[in-house]
C-alpha cells in the first residue's frame, strides 16, 4: 500500500496522522508525488492533480475523507469512529467545517500573502469567512472532550481538525489577526493539547517544515 503524501498538504496530514496513530506505518508507504501537483504527468498517477492518493491492491483512492474511511475499515483497531452515533455525525460535521467554511476561504489567502501585492477586495472578506468558520467549530465543540475531541483517544475528528488550525495559526497573522485560536477558548486549549501530544505534535512538525521549505522558496 503506497500513500502518496506531502509535508505541506493538509489532507495528506489527515491521512498520516490516522496512520500514526492506528500504528500501521510498516503497511502504508509514503512516497512523494512523482511530479508537480496539476501536471500531466502527476495526473497520470491521480487524473485530479491532487494529494492525497492511495494505491492499494491495484487501485487508486483519492479524497482524504475517502482514504480516512477505507483505512479506518481495514485496520479497525484502534477504532478512530465515536462509539455514539451523534458523535460519529459530529465528527464528519466538524470535519466538513474545516473543509467548507474555513480551508475553501483560505485557500484565496495564500495567492495574497505578499503585502506588496495583496488584493484587499480579496483578503478581506475571505479572511472574516475563515474566521467565522473556526467560531463554526467553537460553537458546535462536544461539551465533554479532552485531550482529543472525543475525549481520551484520537478521532477521525481530530485528523481532520489538526491541520486545519495548524494553517489557521500559522496563515493567518501574515494578514493582521494575531494568535487567531486564543478568541475561541475550546478550540484554543484543544490546540495547545495537540501540540503537546507526541504524535498529533508530529504531524504539525511536518507540516512546520513544508511550510518552511516553501517560504524559504519563495524567498530564494
């Protein structure tokens, strides 16, 4: 099984994180993308031109969430689902908060991060619907959580929610908003558990060091 995966890419850090955390590392490869993401050669691997993408037994899977579940089923200890099936809706909930209402207004941002070249008519509002979409989280947080969002064990949730605050605290001061997790005090004490927690911590380092490796790119 092969998992094509990046440092930078917050989806394929969805995927990584699951797969440190069920422990199966020794059955799931990770290899770079063959070529730049979006080029006809990369789409010969996954016609999207994305990661992350999942070869296993001859077929290819792409989709984060698609690859969480397929991982999830085959390697079912531990489970990474809410027992509860509120809590198993809640989870693909917040996980649909990070995708929808906080990474798709990002994604806007990163052509914007120069402030020499930075279109307000852009930023401004994209950066108040990222915003909003962590009070999204905040508001719809499960009362009794910690230190993962479940609680005790670390969730599908979670493998969503990490990389999504991991860009949020990362993106967002470049364009003014300083320490933007402190404003929501559940999502913000979730965060400094995970960074504290060796392999949710884990995850963040890598995608600490895909974004150094592109700033230090654009800077050179």
């Amino acid at each position: 099984m092969k998992l094509y995966t990046a440092d930078l890419s917050p989806f394929a850090g969805r995927c990584r994180m699951l797969i440190y955390f069920k422990g199966i590392e020794k059955d799931v490869a990770f290899a770079a993308p063959t070529a730049a993401l979006g080029s006809a050669e990369w789409k010969k691997i996954n016609p999207t031109g994305k990661l992350p993408a999942l070869i296993t037994n001859g077929r290819l899977l792409i989709e984060s969430e698609v690859i969480l579940e397929y991982l999830e089923d085959r390697f079912p200890d531990p489970p990474m689902r809410p027992e509860n099936l509120e809590d198993r809706a809640l989870a693909r909930l917040l996980n649909r908060i990070c995708d929808l209402y906080i990474f798709e207004p990002m994604f806007p941002l990163f052509g914007q991060m120069s402030p020499r070249q930075r279109d307000m008519a852009i930023v401004e509002p994209n950066l108040a619907k990222v915003m909003n979409g962590v009070g999204h989280l905040e508001a719809f947080w499960p009362e009794e959580t910690g230190p993962f969002v479940f609680g005790p064990a670390c969730s599908l949730a979670d493998c969503g929610v990490v990389p999504t605050l991991f860009f949020v605290d990362r993106i967002l001061p470049a364009f003014g908003v300083e320490d933007p997790l402190a404003r929501h005090p559940q999502v913000y004490s979730y965060w400094l558990a995970m960074n504290k927690d060796p392999l949710a911590s884990r995850v963040i380092s890598e995608l600490q060091r895909g974004l150094d490796e592109r700033r230090a790119k654009a800077a050179g």
